[in-house]
C-alpha cells in the first residue's frame, strides 16, 4: 500500500521506492526536481533524496548539481553524500539533520538574535560562493531554499540545480541582489537602532556594487546588528 500510495500521489519513481522508504515529499515551489525525505531500505539512515522527474533536462540538471557541488564544502551548504546511480532513477542524496525549508512563519517565530545570525552565516556562504576561483552563481536564493535545523537554528543552503559555476558578472550581482532582498526577510529590525539599520543598508548597497572591496564592511554592519539584537533580551 504505501508504494502505491508514494507512486500514485507523489510521483516517485518505483526504482527510487526500491532503494529507500519514502516518508515525506516537500511541498517545494523554487526547486523543479521532487524532494522526498526517505530511509535507506536495510540501514534505516534518513536522507534527502532530489530525484529525476524523468525528462532529460532534469536528469542534465542533477549531473550539474553533482558535479558543482562536489567542488564546493562549505558548513553552510547542504553537502552531497552520495552519486547518482546510474540507468533508471536518478537522483541526489543528501545527509538529513532535521532540518525544514525556511517561510515566513518559522522565521517570524525565531528571537531576534538567531535571525541575525542566520543572516550573517546566509550572507557568508553567499560571499563563498562568489570568491570561488570560478564563480558561483546560485540562481535560486529564496527562502525556501534556506534549510534550518530546530533548536540550534544552523543554516544550509540549497536547491543548487540551476546554479552556475564561472557566471557571469551580471548573474554575480543579480544573486547579490537577491540575497539582499532576503535578508529583509530575515533580519528583525526592531532592536536595532535607525543609525545602525542606515549602516547595514549602506553597507549592503555598497557590498551589492562592489563586493571585493565591501564583503567586510557589510559582514561588520550585520555583526554590530546581532549585538543589538542581543543586548536587546538582556
């Protein structure tokens, strides 16, 4: 019954369902592959699983995400654990730490100090990825593609199937943008003074132009914010 029931309503390969117990499919909007949370059959370890949706460029864009993530290791990406098979399904498999996309609400619900922190390891992950040798941009830096873990409240990037490696500087600063955008999103102005939310916005516009020469002041800016945040609850 329940592989009938992963087939029928989730559209999950039966060769994915041979391999692994699906529990859960993520109602994901920003992502164009099916993610399903799931347990390897025989060892019971929880994975992420982003599977083919069968056409070709699916397929061509999970060999890309393989191949740019195997480059890239950073404690704010959602790493990859395993290769695609081969032949029938394909798929990505990814370690699974509880974690949930991001929205609205569970931001909303955080303190003010763990959404500055969010923003400022957001914003360092963003400026790892554009400081590679050859640089990526991500294309997709939405919410929903912010994965926390409960309690400790670490961040992970990703949703990195339409990202590029050695992208253009237009694309660069259109992920930048992006990523300004959502730290409105992220960060809770409310504690922070109006000195000090002038300092991050004009860090942020400085940073967004130029980030060689601004990627520090910017990181300072949102570091002084999390002070505030937390001198805030004391």
């Amino acid at each position: 019954m329940f592989t009938v029931r992963a087939t029928e309503s989730w559209g999950a390969p039966e060769e994915l369902q041979a391999a692994f117990l699906l529990d859960q499919r993520l109602d994901l909007v920003a992502t164009t592959e099916p993610v399903f949370l799931g347990r390897e059959r025989g060892t019971g370890h929880r994975l992420w699983i982003k599977c083919s949706d069968g056409s070709r460029e699916s397929n061509e864009r999970l060999a890309r995400e393989e191949r740019l993530l195997a480059g890239l290791g950073h404690p704010h990406i959602l790493p990859l654990i395993a290769d695609r098979e081969e032949g029938a399904a394909s798929y990505l498999l990814y370690p699974w730490q509880a974690e949930q996309p991001l929205d609205a609400k569970s931001i909303g619900e955080l303190p003010c100090a763990d959404r500055a922190r969010l923003a400022i390891d957001f914003v360092d992950v963003v400026c790892f990825l554009q400081s590679r040798p050859a640089p990526v941009a991500h294309n997709r830096l939405v919410l929903e593609n912010l994965w926390m873990t409960p309690r400790v409240h670490w961040l992970r990037l990703s949703g990195f199937s339409h990202a590029v490696a050695g992208a253009s500087a237009e694309s660069l600063r259109a992920d930048r943008q992006a990523a300004l955008d959502l730290l409105e999103q992220i960060v809770d102005r409310n504690p922070i003074s109006p000195d000090e939310a002038l300092a991050i916005d004009n860090a942020g516009t400085h940073w967004l132009d130029d980030p060689t020469g601004h990627t520090e002041a910017f990181s300072q800016a949102l570091r002084r914010g999390l002070l505030a945040c937390v001198t805030a609850d004391l």
